[in-house]
C-alpha cells in the first residue's frame, strides 16, 4: 500500500513541522510533528509539502498550446512587468491545462524554494511535491458571481481563493484585499484536514517542477523569454509579443529623448551610465516637503498606528538623503506604513529587509511623492 506523508511548513523556521501520513483512500494512519533534534529518522515514503504562501503568486493566464519550455517563456513573458526579478531567479511551475480554460501559474523565488529545501533537509525528509497553501481551499462556486472568497488560517497568515484567484495575506489584510466581497471561513477541524488530504492526493501542482527546470527561457533571460514565446506559431500571443516589440522599441527612443532633456538640465549627468536612473536616485533621496523635522513627525505619526511597530533610527545627510531604521511584527505591516506616509505626500522606499528574531526590520528612505 502506497502512503503519503503531508507536511505543513510553519511561517517560522522554529515552529515545529505537523504532519499526517494517510493512505491512498484518504485515511489518516499518523499525526504528529518533525523536529530537527528528533531521535528517530521519518520513513521514506512520497512527501507532498505544504508551504507558506505569502512569497508565491498565483495567477490564471490565457496560454497558447504548444512544447513546456515554449509556454513556460510565454506565462514568463506575460508577467515580466509583475515580476521584480529577472527570469533565472524565478521558478515558474504551470498547473494541468484544461480545454478552453485559463491556465493556473505559480511563480516562487528559486532561492526560496532552496531554503525550504534546506529546512526539510534539516528535519530528514525529501519533497517530491510542494504546494502553496492558498491553493488548499476550494474555489467557490459563486453561482451569483459576486467574487466570493473561502479564507483557511495557517497561524497568522490566510488563505484566500475565488474564482480563479489565490493569495495568502496577513490576517488584517483580509478585509483589505477582499475589497468588500464575502469571506467564508473554513473553520471546521474536521473539514480543514478534509482539504489537506485532499491536496495531498491530488496536489493541483508541484513548485518543484519549475524549480527543477532551467530551460532556455531561464538561461537567456527576458530576450529568450520572448523570441521562445514566439516561436508559438498561430498564436493570439504573436499580436501580444509584436505589440510588446513596438513598446519597447518607443520606449527606448522615449528614453534617449528623456536622457537628453537630463543631461541639459543637470550637465553633471553627462557621464552617468544610466542618468534616467541616476534622477530617480536623486528625486528619492531629495529631502521630503518641509525638510527633515516634517518627515520625522510624519514618521513618528504612521508608526504610532502599526501595533508593535517601532522606529528605532532616524538620519539625515545631503547625499542619503533623510533614512530610518524601523521595526515591526509582519512582512504586511511596512505596506500599511507606505500607505500611511503616501497620504502625507511622501514616499517610503525600502532599501532592506531582514529578520531579527522574530521581528521584521527594513532599512528605509523618505523621500518626495512623486
């Protein structure tokens, strides 16, 4: 009898790792955690690894047929202006195609995948499958088409899944991103170990799977992206790449005619390697509407509203500009903050962020609104 092994990763590396191993007609045979100080190695058997969903994005995309790599560099070429990060450092896994229906897409970082890799590697086990958790509840039907939305908790983040969408958010960001439609939580013990098993038998796709691959598309970048993705012949994307094509190549002569105007403004340019990118710099590091004092009030202002935030450093010099150092408990929690100081007519631009012990600390800079 073949078993499965399901493992939730928890949000933080310290927690322990619960796991169930079921049979093949979805009957639980074990519960418990993994530890790495246990004493006993886990029985090898197929492993299908439940991870946090925060740091992977979940879209339906309209895909033309044709080879894996052609399509990989065409959902790729599709999302090249959502992705902040260039082909290569992406893993990109596609879901099972379906006649006549948009296709499901996931993208990870690969560094990401490689650290929980790490992390199972630490509790002796190896993934054969690993699923992002907002793809364990089930889309709703939505008969009235209201843009529904079932919610399922993993510690302090949720789950969200409609009709061909899937997000995992912090819990005060569900309201936020529902945008008034209705949440119906999944709360049930009995029903919330019904969908992970149900996952765990039929996983709706593998993050593995576009970790694994570093097809051409990967290799030569967003270049490779589009001349694969156009290879497609017959395709709606042909319009879509000759479209793209035309952009780029307006959007390059936009950028001579801006480089110019620069450089006959700021003359000191002349020499710039990139001076568009060097004005940018500039305009972020400019001092804010009403000077240093404005912006530390404004600051002070917005983190006083993020329950444990704090702002454990503020400077000022003419070439950085006016940066701080500000903690807080959640990834989410430096959005609300932008948010807050873009109501008062400034920008807060994140150099870094790191963890620090359970907190979560961004070194940032304040800047003009635009």
């Amino acid at each position: 009898m073949s078993l499965t092994r399901l493992i939730l990763i928890p949000a933080l590396s310290s927690d322990r790792a619960p796991f169930m191993v079921v049979d093949p007609a979805g009957h639980v045979l074990q519960r418990g955690v993994l530890t790495v100080d246990a004493v006993d190695e886990p029985p090898v058997m197929r492993t299908v690894v439940v991870v946090p969903g925060v740091d992977v994005s979940i879209r339906w995309l309209d895909l033309p047929a044709g080879g894996a790599a052609q399509v990989r560099a065409a959902a790729l070429w599709m999302l090249r202006d959502s992705l902040a990060a260039t082909p290569d450092r992406v893993a990109l896994t596609l879901g099972a195609p379906a006649p006549g229906q948009p296709r499901l897409v996931a993208v990870v970082s690969r560094a990401l995948v490689a650290a929980w890799i790490d992390y199972l590697d630490a509790l002796r086990v190896r993934p054969d499958v690993m699923v992002p958790d907002m793809l364990t509840p089930p889309e709703p039907a939505d008969p009235a088409g209201v843009g529904e939305l079932t919610a399922l908790a993993f510690g302090s983040n949720v789950a969200l899944r409609g009709v061909r969408f899937a997000a995992t958010v912090q819990s005060d960001l569900v309201e936020v991103i529902a945008g008034g439609r209705p949440v119906t939580p999944i709360e049930d013990p009995r029903e919330v170990e019904r969908l992970m098993i149900a996952t765990a038998l039929n996983p709706p796709l593998n993050l593995l799977a576009g970790a694994d691959r570093r097809d051409r598309a990967a290799a030569g970048g967003w270049r490779r992206a589009a001349i694969l993705a156009a290879a497609l012949v017959v395709s709606p994307l042909l319009l879509i790449l000759a479209t793209a094509a035309r952009d780029d190549l307006a959007s390059r002569r936009m950028t001579r005619e801006t480089s110019a105007i620069i450089v006959q403004t700021w003359p000191d340019l002349a020499e710039a390697a990139d001076p568009v990118a060097e004005v940018r710099r500039r305009a972020i590091a400019a001092a804010p509407p009403g000077g240093v004092t404005v912006a530390a009030a404004a600051l002070f202002a917005v983190v006083e509203k993020v329950e444990g935030a704090e702002l454990d450093s503020l400077t000022a010099d003419p070439d950085g500009g006016v940066r701080a150092t500000v903690s807080y408990p959640a990834y989410g929690d430096l959005d609300v903050l932008k948010s807050a100081m873009a109501g008062s007519g400034m920008t807060l631009t994140d150099n870094s962020t790191t963890d620090d012990n359970g907190r979560v600390v961004s070194d940032v800079q304040i800047g003009a609104a635009s």
